[in-house]
C-alpha cells in the first residue's frame, strides 16, 4: 500500500493587541505563546502567525478595518486579542463588540492570547 504522509492543518491567526498597551509592552508572551502554540494557541494543530496588528485606538474600527482585509487578502482565520485587552484594568470596553464583529467576518475570534 502507499503510504501518506498527512500535512498538519494550518490555521492563519493575527494577534490584536490594545494600542495603548502596545506603547509600552514588547509583545514577548503573545508571540511566545503564538510561535510554540502554547495557552489560547494551544488547541491548533499547526500555526501561521500572519500578522500582530494594533486595534488602532479607541473603538477599534482601524484594527476591524485591517482584519476584514487580512480575511479577503491572506485567509486569516482566527484572531487572537490579546491578553492586555482582557487582563488589564481597566479592561478593554470595545473587546466583546469587536469579536462580534469579526466572527461576522467569518473568523475566529478568541479572548486573550497568553497566560
């Protein structure tokens, strides 16, 4: 018989990250988390990070506006908030719209990225 070798499914994420946190935090925990597939990254079989972009500021429309295009352009398929937008205080208030709005899109969307 031949034998076939199954490629991992690969999942096309972007991370979203509060722009004001962005200012001061290097990213570190999200892209370590991203790149070993470790807490909310954890569950894919295999991971393309695409992209870690900024929400752009309060409400967010900038960051819903790039991952509409990062959708129709690159096949992104999850995007992942980060943990700074859900873990800090005080927390992110445009979070729980905005991950509304991009499972419109037809992506995942997913609250946090490290723990």
């Amino acid at each position: 018989g031949v034998q076939t070798c199954a490629l991992p499914i690969l999942t096309k994420v972007a991370i979203l990250r509060c722009d004001s946190a962005a200012k001061t935090c290097p990213a570190v925990g999200c892209m370590t988390a991203a790149l070993n597939k470790k807490d909310t990254f954890k569950d894919y079989e295999d991971v393309e990070l695409v992209t870690m972009i900024t929400c752009g500021g309060c409400p967010g429309r900038l960051g819903l506006s790039q991952i509409k295009q990062l959708i129709e352009k690159h096949g992104l398929e999850a995007v992942h908030f980060a943990t700074c937008m859900d873990a800090l205080k005080p927390k992110c208030r445009y979070a729980e719209e905005m991950k509304e709005e991009i499972e419109k899109m037809g992506a995942k969307a997913v609250i946090g990225s490290h723990f």
